[in-house]
C-alpha cells in the first residue's frame, strides 16, 4: 500500500485494502464491504466536505485575502509554523490540516514540501493530545479515568513534541514572516474568520442535533466557509472554475474512500486477534501495539478500544492507572499521527506535493524518539 501510495494515495489505500481482504476474507467478503464504503452516506459526505475544504484553501489563496492574513502577522517564522498549525487543530474536523496547509506555506520558498508536509501534521496536533473535547475524553470514559487528571499526565508527551518538532522540523528556519509597516485588523481577522466558522458550525450543529450523521453539520459547516470566502473575497461562482482545476478536490474525495474501505477492510478481518497475541508485556502493549493500531488504523478512539480488551484481557483491569493509560494514549496518538490512513497525513501531503517516503523521513525520529521514550518510561515506572 505505501509503495503504490508513493505515486498516488487513493489508489494505493485500494490496493492495500485488496490485499488484505484477498488474505483474510471471502471474495463475497470483500464485495460486501466495497459496498458498505462506496454506499455509505458518512463516508460520502466526509469525503464531499473534505474535496470543499481544499476548495476554501483555494478561495483564499486566489481572492488574496491569505495574503492580507500573511502580511499582518506579527511573528517569527518558526513560532508562526508552530501556532498556525496548532491553532487551527484546536479546532479539530476531518481533513482539517488542509485549512492549515494554505497558511503554513506562506513561511517562505527554503522549505521543501516535506517538511512543509511533516510541520503541518506534527504541530496542528501537538495541542490535540491535550485538548479535553477530543478523543481524550472519549478514551478516558473507556478506562474509567478522570479525564483532567488524564490530561495532566499528557502534559510531558506534550511538551516532547514541541521539543522535538523544534529540534528536527524547524532546524534552519530563521528570520521573520514579511509584513507591512501598518496593522490592518480586517485583512488579518477576515479570513482567520473564515477558517475557524466551519468547524465551529460544525461543532454548534452536533451539539444541538445529536441525533444526526455528523458529517451533515460538516457540509454545512465547510460550505458556509466556502461561500464566506467567496463574497469577503469578491470573487464570481465562475472564478471557481480555475480554482477546481489547481485544488483537485476529486481526488481527496478517493482517498476518503480509499482510506475507509482499508479501514472496513481491516475490522472484518481477523487482524485484531493475531495482534492481541503479541501482547507479551505491559510496556510492549501499551507502547508498541498500541502505536501499530493507531498507524493501520489512522484513529485513536478504535484502536485504543482495541487494545485496551487486549491489556484488560492479559493483565487485569485493575492494572490500569493514569500514567499507564497516559503512555498507552499517548503511543496510540503517534502511530495516528503518522499513519498513511490518517485523513491530515494523506491531504497534506497531496496539498504539497511531497511523498510518502520524504514525509517518514522528516518524521522519523521525532516518531522514534517518542515512542523510545514512552517504552523507557513504561520499563521504569510501569510495574
């Protein structure tokens, strides 16, 4: 899958997901779950949202209203590559680094496309591992934890990441971003305005009718954004034409659907209970599994309500503390973090125009380290 997904995404999370199914399940089997994917509503909707949320990115950019935000920032390259990202996933929606993506290329011609790449994922969710409203409160409900307590015990995994996003993404940049000698509040609020009304929408809209598909709030969401941009932007409905054409959103419409049928792929299968044989120890399990579910997986919340039976089942319930369940969170997130599966990972390489290979390369050992670490900690504190 990831040799295929070298050259192009969506056709290599297909072909992954064949292969797979041809290993594991009946060709009536694989049929089916092609079905449940290409007929999903959800599925369909994410994928449609987030073909229009490359779009906005391209409103933006073309109407010169990214420009005008460019222009009146008043940062350091560097602290403008961590708090652009981080800011825009502490509104988090699916695919959302490419909201990210525009601004985060605006720091300047010196840095390749995968580290352009690597920064936009690593640091839009840096603050995502502490933030209270996202899958820390859904996994912290699943060990039965206080979730702020929870949260305290992520704040060291936090603070790594920063560290090591420092150290290895942001080596060589210098300088300050180029601005004007007069702030314009409008020009720097406008599309900042912009951006954040989807997923806002789409938050206000779940939490009043929580009875509905959550990608509807979605399509709404990213569509008022896409409108707003249009008009703030002074921009006609045929403008869009060249902006469909340079934005693509076809084809992250297929790596959505690329991406769920391995997805559907991998939980018809038996895959789960092969790796719940490998849980040899309590370090092994909550660092390593647990980061190899998060990256075949691309979540957080469905691999950690795998693994967790898995620790449950081998070493007891009442084996779980917070500082267990913080490393076992905290490796899950990694391996999300870097999984080919994960909608960020796969749009933000597309937007620029980076690789597979070239983004595991920045990432490597920010990746490696972390998780180096979280296995150290589990030996030493972890009885």
């Amino acid at each position: 899958m990831i040799l295929v997904a070298r050259k192009n995404l969506w056709l290599g999370f297909i072909i992954g997901a064949l292969i797979l199914g041809f290993i594991n399940l009946k060709p009536i089997g694989i049929l089916q779950e092609f079905k449940n994917t290409i007929f999903d509503p959800a599925i369909l909707l994410l994928g449609i949202a987030v073909g229009i949320i490359s779009l906005i990115g391209g409103v933006l950019e073309r109407s010169g209203l990214m420009e005008g935000l460019f222009k009146n920032l008043r940062l350091k390259r560097k602290l403008f590559l961590i708090f652009g990202p981080a800011f825009l996933g502490m509104l988090p929606m699916p695919g959302g680094a490419l909201l990210s993506a525009p601004l985060v290329l605006r720091a300047g011609e010196d840095i390749s496309d995968k580290q352009y790449a690597a920064i936009n994922v690593w640091f839009r969710h840096a603050l995502i591992l502490i933030y209270p409203l996202g899958a820390l409160l859904i996994t912290s409900k699943m060990a039965n934890l206080y979730l702020y307590k929870a949260l305290l015990y992520l704040l060291p995994g936090f603070l790594l990441m920063i560290v090591l996003g420092w150290i290895f993404l942001l080596k060589g940049i210098k300088g300050n971003l180029p601005t004007q000698k007069y702030l314009n509040y409008k020009a720097l609020i406008t599309p900042i305005g912009i951006i954040i009304t989807a997923p806002l929408i789409h938050l206000f809209l779940m939490t009043l009718f929580q009875d509905i598909l959550t990608e509807i709030p979605l399509i709404i969401g990213v569509s008022v954004s896409l409108v707003l941009a249009m008009l703030l932007g002074k921009m006609k409905l045929f403008n869009l034409i060249p902006v469909i054409k340079k934005m693509k959103p076809l084809k992250y419409f297929l790596i959505i659907i690329g991406m769920f049928l391995f997805l559907n792929i991998f939980e018809a299968s038996n895959m789960s209970s092969i790796i719940a044989q490998a849980a040899i120890s309590k370090g092994f399990t909550i660092v390593f599994i647990a980061a190899f579910l998060g990256f075949v997986t691309g979540r957080v919340q469905m691999p950690f309500a795998i693994v967790l039976p898995i620790f449950y089942s081998r070493f007891g319930a009442d084996a779980m503390s917070y500082l267990l369940f913080a490393i076992m969170f905290f490796s899950t997130y990694m391996g999300y973090i870097v999984s080919p599966i994960h909608p960020c990972v796969s749009v933000s390489i597309e937007f620029f125009g980076s690789s597979l290979k070239g983004f595991y390369k920045k990432l490597f050992w920010p990746a490696f380290i972390s998780l180096t670490t979280a296995f150290i900690v589990s030996l030493v504190f972890v009885k």
